[in-house]
C-alpha cells in the first residue's frame, strides 16, 4: 500500500505486504522488504536497504550508508547520519560510513546514531540517546553520549540478575521479566541460553 501523497521513485524495490504512509520518499535505489512499515515524512534514500518486518516511524529518513535488518524499530523523529564531519562547503559523498542496525533493534524517540557504528541483535537505544560507537547484542542504552545501563530480551523487556556474576569473566545468568526467557552474560556478551545448546 502507498498512499497517494506518496512518492516511490522507479528502480525502487517494495516488498510484499508493506505501507508507505503519508507524505513518504522511497528513492529508486532503495531496498525495502517484505512487511515493512513507513510512516507520514519518512525518507529512504538511495542504497538504503531495510530487511522484512522493519518499522520506521515519521519523520526519520535514512541516508545512504544505512542499513537495517529484519524487525528493527525506528521510533518518531529519530535521527541517522551519514557524514561525520560534514561541512556545506566541502563535499564529502564519497565518504559515507556505513551504519548497520542489526535484527530485532529498537530505537527510540528523537535518538541520534552517529554514522558508522554497528547496533547489535536486539539491542534497545533510549529515547534522545546519542549513539557515537557499537553497541553490543541486548544492549540497553541510555544517555548523551548513550551509555550502556542494562540488558534488554528479544521481547523488549529488562533482563535482571538471576545469579551473581561469578568467575574471571563475569559469567551471570539473566531472566527476562516479561517471558521468563534465561540469557547469560559473559563480560558484555549477552546470548540466549536455547542459542549455546
């Protein structure tokens, strides 16, 4: 579905079962897949490829150099760029840095990712957080800069301590509050335990 006040430049690629809402930009290099959700003033630019099921809220537009993967979120009016020392006077397109959102991300409301970091699986940035490096799988992000204040589970709920970090490297085993679901914790790697049997 596109709606009328839309616009989807030829050579772009919509899979099946997506919105494009009011007002939207789909440029003719983009890549976007199947389920996917643009809301009113959302802008996709050129080389721009988003994975299935992906939900990007109004007034967020990705610049050439991003991408996201499968179910990520992209909360209203968050912010991607793509140069990092931009100047009006100096052209620096072929200086793009690549930033990747990996599956099941969310990010929130009013958020910045400074371009060329990697968010990890499953990773959740608070609203008006400033990401300016990586960000592990799980990790739950807070602040200007964002710093990481937590574990989140797939489902988006916080992890919380079910054992005591114990060993050299800090081995814990977390719960998420929502599901029930365990996790385990090695220094700042965070896998699902159903993923190590």
């Amino acid at each position: 579905m596109v709606h009328e006040s839309a616009y989807v430049d030829d050579g772009a690629v919509i899979g099946a079962g997506s919105r494009v809402w009011h007002f939207a930009h789909v440029l003719g290099g983009a890549v976007v897949g199947a389920r996917c959700s643009l809301g009113q003033n959302v802008v996709v630019m050129n080389k721009v490829t988003i994975g299935d099921n992906a939900k990007i809220q109004n007034n967020v537009s990705l610049y050439e150099g991003v991408e996201l993967e499968a179910d990520v979120f992209c909360g209203p009016s968050m912010v991607f760029t793509n140069v990092y020392n931009p100047r009006s006077a100096v052209s620096r397109k072929d200086e793009y840095r690549r930033t990747l959102v990996r599956r099941g991300a969310s990010i929130g409301a009013n958020a910045t990712i400074v371009c060329g970091v990697t968010i990890g699986r499953y990773a959740f940035i608070g609203a008006g957080a400033v990401i300016n490096r990586d960000v592990s799988d799980y990790a739950l992000m807070a602040g200007v800069p964002a710093k990481r204040i937590g574990w989140m589970s797939e489902a988006g709920h916080r992890l919380v301590p079910v054992s005591a970090a114990s060993g050299a490297d800090g081995v814990e085993t977390l719960r998420c509050e929502g599901t029930g679901t365990l996790y385990e914790r090695r220094g700042d790697v965070v896998v699902r335990l159903e993923e190590q049997q």
